[in-house]
C-alpha cells in the first residue's frame, strides 16, 4: 500500500489533467439515463487493480454526478475553482500537512493567515482580526456563534443561559438555525423588510418582545443564498457596536462581493465580531473551504483552544506567532490546509483577476434580467441581486417548473433548479462562473417556450 506505482500514478495525472483541460461535463446526477452500477462485491481480502476500479470510477460513477463547477451548473450556488487552486489542492493532497497547530505547521499557517488578512482588511475588519479555514459556511457559522454565545454568556450573567438569544431574520440561511440548535439557543426571528433584514426591523421586533435583554447577538446575511440580498448591515452593525451585542456577518456566498462593484453595499461588515465568506463559492477555489474571521481572535481561542494533556505543547511560547493554532478558532481539532488552494489562486492570479471574474457573474445577472424583462411571458420577480436572478413563467405550475429543470438537465444543457418564493414556486439562476455565456442564457429562457 505504500509502494509508488509510476503506471498508475500515470493513470491518475492523465485524469487530473484531462479535467483540467476540459470544461467540466455536466453529468447527470441522479437523472442520469443509465442506473447506478452495483458495487457488490468490490470490497474484497485482496483488492482490485487500481486502473480497473478507475476506468470504473469513470464510466460508472461520475456521470452520475452534477458537476458543480460546470459553466451550465446554475442551480444552488454553484463552484468554479480557478485552475491553479485545483492544482495546488493536489500538493496539498500529497503534503501530508496538518493544518491543525503552530508547532506543526507554520509554513501552512502564515500563508492562509495572509490569505484570511487579506479578506479581513478588504471587508474593513481591523488590523488583528484573524482566525482559521473551516470546512464550509455552516461550520464557520457554528463556530462564530459559539464563541458570540459564550461572549454574551459574560456579558449578560443575570439571564439564564438557556433563555440568550440572537436575532435573525427570517431569510437568514438554514444553517444559522441549525447552529442555534446545536448551541441549544433560540432564535429571535425578526420579519424582514421585503427579504432585507434591517435596523429598524430589529428595533421594531425588541420593543414587541418581552424579553429585549435576553438578545446577545445578532445575524446579518451579505448576499441571501435565494435572492442574493444584502441585509442592512452599516445599520445592523452600528446597533450592535451601541448595546454591546455580537454582530455575525454570514457572507458564505456574496462576501465574495467584496471584489466587486457591490462592495459599498457590504461597507457595514466592517462592524462584525465575526465574518465568513466561503473561497468554495464566488472566491473561485476548491470545495471545501470557508475563512472565517473574528474582530478580536483572542476571545475566540479563549472559548474554544482546543485543551489535552497531549497538546499542551501547542500552547504558550514567547514568538508572537507561537500561538497561532487554527484549531483554537472553531471546533475542528484535525485539519485540511483547505485555505492554501485560495491562497496560492490568490497570489498567483492576483486581486485585479479575481474583482474582473467576480464582476462578470454580476454582469452577466444584470444581462439576464434584462433579457428577462423584455421577453413575453416571462416576469421578473424581483430585480437581479448579485448575481441571482429570480423569475416566473407567467402561468406555469410546479410541475412545469419541475419538468423544464429535468429536461435541461436531460438534454445536458444546464442545471437549474426552481425555488420558493414568497410561497410561489419560481425559475432561479445562479451565476458564479466567468464562463458561463448569455448564449446558454438564451437557449435556457427559450426552452421555456418549447
Ligand atoms: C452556502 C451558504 C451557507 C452554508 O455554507 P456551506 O459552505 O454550504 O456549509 C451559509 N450561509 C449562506 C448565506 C450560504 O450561502
């Protein structure tokens, strides 16, 4: 098992590379034409030849899923990892690095803290605001509330754990709610101002709550995973900063607004205690990756250092680094240098490359929303935000909605999935990759009509 084979590591380049080389096929997914091979058997005492199980890899099972990074992957958020972060995802992969401690892993450390200073000061955040590369927005959601609960904890010694709240609003991303959940905390569920969460929503929801001073934080979304929507949050944070709350700015998609003409509108994140944006999303590195960043790191690590007898060694020393250990900034232990992809993108494209092919998703949104508008029989929902488009069929029910994503999927033109809107089901496009075309906008508008 540990004897290097030439042939088959061959075999695996020549795969990589023609990935690489290619646009990523779209595949099936669970649509696929063909059924799921059985895979009875395949587990066996003396194992199979390597190349065998490959060619079965990828004739049997990777049609058999959506690629996410596909230019015609418009459902969801989609992915589109640059090709020098798949690259160095690889020398991550065969680095043996363990991206968890100080002590193991500086060279890994102070590359992704450059990488997290660098989204830090783009966002407004303060010199000093650090933290780690999580798995994904709702790890870094969880780990950021976590350490907002136990502040609020401190602060507010009177109220009983289990009654503290934070304030979110009702379009706040699913796993904000089941980050609260967890932390066994209830949410204080705020109605929004047409999907957009808002200071004066906030104020109105406290003077309507018995309990005003049970709230210890609160939660705004840079960019809503449906609509793409800002909240308000030069207001949300400026409340925040005023009565001593803990302010979480859940940026996983559109943070990456940062790198673009949007980024006024996300002005106010420079207020947050806590900020995530996911590089896995609109920062074009690979799956998967979220940095998340705390205003002031020592509290985190004061919440959640990881402490064992056997880690002792990772915790004091003089170098002002020493202590740098990623696993003290969220409620991982073991850790992926899942931020060393990005980072490497990042310095070896630069940041004019990263706002020209952040801004193209949001002008080519722009682009379809017009289409939209001037097509008869189509309505726009509401106006393009970042880089969603949200739209109707005039008169369509869901199983037509249901029967065109299918078939665009089928006929291996796209992947776009409906959404709820305000109970309707609607078309949504999401765009995030530089190469997706107004032409496949086109063919996918006029596909409604056949
Ligand atoms: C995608 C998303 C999340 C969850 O992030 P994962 O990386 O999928 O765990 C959280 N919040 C928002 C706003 C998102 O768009």
């Amino acid at each position: 098992m540990f004897t290097y084979d030439e042939a088959f590591t061959n075999a695996i380049f020549e795969y990589c590379r023609d990935r690489l080389e290619h646009d990523a096929p779209l595949d099936f997914g669970m649509h696929s034409p063909v059924p799921l091979p059985a895979l009875e058997g395949l587990i066996s005492a003396d194992g199979r030849d390597p190349e065998e199980i490959l060619t079965f890899f990828r004739d049997h099972l990777a049609q058999h899923v959506v690629s996410i990074d596909s230019p015609r992957f418009l459902a969801f958020i989609p992915n589109a990892p640059t090709k020098n972060s798949l690259l160095f995802d690889m020398v991550v992969a065969c680095s043996g690095l363990n991206g968890t401690s100080w002590l193991e892993s500086a060279g890994v450390v102070v590359a992704e803290n450059q990488a997290l200073e660098f989204l830090a000061r783009r966002a407004g955040m303060p010199e000093g605001s650090g933290g780690a590369f999580v798995s994904g927005g709702s790890s870094g959601n969880l780990s950021a509330l976590t350490v907002g609960r136990d502040v609020g904890r401190t602060r507010r010694p009177d109220v009983a754990p289990h009654e503290l709240r934070f304030a979110i609003s009702a379009d706040a991303h699913s796993s904000i709610g089941k980050a609260l959940h967890v932390l066994g905390i209830e949410p204080l569920l705020v109605e929004p101002d047409d999907h957009r969460f808002t200071r004066a929503n906030l104020e109105l929801a406290l003077a309507a709550d018995p309990h005003p001073e049970t709230v210890i934080g609160i939660v705004a979304t840079s960019g809503t995973t449906n609509a793409g929507i800002v909240d308000d949050l030069e207001g949300l944070g400026a409340y925040a900063r005023e009565h001593d709350l803990w302010f979480h700015v859940d940026g996983a998609y559109g943070g990456a607004a940062l790198f673009s003409s949007e980024r006024e509108l996300l002005r106010g994140i420079r207020h947050a205690d806590s900020f995530i944006v996911d590089p896995h999303k609109w920062l074009f590195g690979p799956l998967d990756c979220c940095a998340l960043i705390y205003r002031e790191p020592a509290r985190a690590r004061h919440f959640l250092a990881q402490q064992a007898g056997y880690l002792d060694v990772l915790h004091g020393g003089d170098d002002d680094h020493y202590d740098w250990n990623p696993s003290d900034f969220a409620i991982h232990l073991s850790r992926r240098a899942r931020g060393l992809p990005f980072w490497f993108s990042l310095v070896t494209y630069g940041v004019a490359a990263y706002e020209s092919a952040t801004q193209s998703a949001i002008d080519l949104a722009r682009r379809a929303a017009e289409r939209i508008a001037a097509t008869d029989g189509l309505e726009l929902v509401r106006p393009a935000s970042l880089s969603v488009v949200l739209f109707r069929r005039v008169g369509w029910s869901e199983a037509q909605y249901l029967a065109w994503s299918e078939e665009l999927l089928r006929s291996q033109v796209a992947f776009v999935t409906p959404t709820k809107w305000e109970g309707e089901m609607v078309a949504r496009l999401a765009f995030l990759h530089p190469d997706t075309t107004d032409e496949l906008v086109g063919q996918i508008l006029s596909s409604m009509f056949d």
